[in-house]
C-alpha cells in the first residue's frame, strides 16, 4: 500500500535561495516560499515581484496569466540560470 503525503514527509525537488528568500518546488508541485524560516501566504504576491525584478513574464504565450506552480517553476529556473 503506497504512504500517503503528508506534510512532514514531502519532499523538495527544487531549491533556490535569492535575496534573503528560499523558493522551493514541492514533489507535490507545490511553490513555497520562506523569508527568515517562515513561510510567505499568500505566495503568489512574492512570486510576481520576484517575476518582475528578474524581468520574467507573468503570462503564458496566450497571454493567460500563469498559476502558482507554474510561476514558482518559471522563477526556480531563472534564478538558478543566472548561476549558470
């Protein structure tokens, strides 16, 4: 019988640390984002400046704007490119 996920034991995928923040992508798909070891509700607000300032769209290629996940995933990626 497969676990269940719980909070406690889902894990990252994917991490990134910029400006005093900790972006993380959850297996579950999840985007959270910490400042200081809390964790920023609602995200998405923190996800658009973030977009903004490294000068990302927000919308898809329809113009439709993208979700948490899909934002969240946008930004990882940015950031951790600019590390090369």
């Amino acid at each position: 019988m497969a676990q269940q996920k719980t909070k406690e034991n889902v894990r990252s995928i994917a991490e990134v640390s910029y400006e005093g923040l900790t972006i993380r992508e959850m297996e579950t798909g999840t985007i959270e984002v910490e400042s200081q070891g809390k964790l920023l509700t609602p995200a998405m607000r923190v996800l658009r400046e973030l977009a903004i300032q490294l000068q990302l769209a927000i919308t898809n290629s329809q113009g439709n704007p993208y979700n948490m996940r899909q934002l969240g995933k946008v930004v990882i990626e940015k950031i951790k490119d600019r590390r090369g």
